[in-house]
C-alpha cells in the first residue's frame, strides 16, 4: 500500500470529489481528507499498489480544482495509528532497535 499527500484543498472539497479525480489512477483503499480551522484543506489518498501512487502524483500535481492548484506528493513518514507506532505529545515514538552498543554509566552515589 502507498500513500499520497494532497494539499492546497478547496475547504468545501468532499471524499467523493477526490476519489472522482483520482480513481483513475487504480485502486483506492482508503482517502483520509483535513478541514483545518484555516484554509487549505488536505488530504491523504492510499493506494493499494504503489505504481498507482506514484502515477497519481505524476498525473495530478499542479491540477486546477475549483480555482486552486492541488500539490500531489508522496506522503511522508509512518501513517499514525499503525501497529508497532506510539504517540507522544512531541509526535511519534518509533520503536526502540537493538543494537550492539551499551551505555556504561558509573560514579553515581548509592541513594538514586
């Protein structure tokens, strides 16, 4: 599955206007669309090859919706919500990796 991030939204734009000008491009598993309290309005579209994604930002970017030229790009970093992904108020915790290397800490006094 692939992702793609849409920007620079009409603040009235609906989940069927998106899937209108993009199912095109193969097929769409999930759109996930943003109406912040201040224009532009956003969108992620997940597709379920990722050929079809990067058709989709090849076909799409710079197109005139209703006035506003949309930005197609691919979506950056992990979908929040996702197994194995915490969230934390400064944004996401990933998982720890092991690792060959240790942290040795001493001179510490016995009371902590």
């Amino acid at each position: 599955m692939a992702r793609i991030y849409v920007g620079n939204l009409p603040m009235n734009l609906r989940t069927k206007d998106l899937e209108d000008i993009f199912y095109k491009y193969g097929r769409i598993k999930d759109i996930d669309v943003k109406t912040p309290m201040r224009p532009p309005a956003y969108a992620f579209i997940s597709f379920e090859d990722y050929r079809d994604a990067k058709d989709a930002v090849y076909g799409r970017d710079g197109y005139i919706l209703d006035g506003n030229k949309i930005r197609v790009e691919a979506a950056r970093g992990p979908r929040y919500g996702q197994p194995g992904i915490q969230m934390h108020s400064r944004g996401p915790i990933r998982p720890l990796r092991q690792t060959e290397y240790k942290v040795i800490v001493t001179g510490l006094p016995n009371t902590t």
